[in-house]
C-alpha cells in the first residue's frame, strides 16, 4: 500500500541522519518501526540496536551439564594441561 506521510521538522531530520548513519533507505527504517511496533514478521526479529546486534529469535534455555568434576577440580585445571596441545 503506498500512502502519504508528514512528518514533524525534527523527525524529518532524525530520519534523514538514521538513514544516513545506517545506510537503510528512510522507507525500509519506517518498515521496521511499523513491524517491530505492530509485532509482525521477521522484520522485527531482524530489527538491528545501533551497535549492530541483532535480538535472540528464542530465549536462552538450560543446558544439561555434559562433565562432573571431581571434588576439588575446577575448570582451570581442565584448561591449564600439559596435555592440551
């Protein structure tokens, strides 16, 4: 659907230097904003912070340990071996 939209001076401005700061048209930033507000699809799953890091798509979950040390072991004694290399 194409539309019209008007904005404000100053969010004019900010559109204009997110564009340029991200390298994303202005239309695909509007996109994502609309997705991620509205909670549509993989656009707001994608949706990238300013330092470039994207959103887990599931929460962490536990993870069953796979070694038991020994009582008085640590796992510096696992890294630190002679052995290793």
């Amino acid at each position: 659907m194409a539309m019209n939209l008007r904005l404000r001076p100053d969010e004019e401005v900010a559109l204009r230097e997110e564009s340029a700061r991200s390298g994303l048209s202005q239309q695909e930033i509007l996109r994502q904003a609309l997705d991620q507000r509205l909670g549509l699809g993989a656009h707001s799953r994608q949706t990238k912070y300013p330092d470039g890091i994207i959103p887990p798509e599931e929460p962490p979950r536990y993870v069953e340990p796979q070694l038991t040390l020994a009582p008085g072991e640590s796992v510096l004694d696992l890294i630190d071996r002679e052995d290793r290399f």
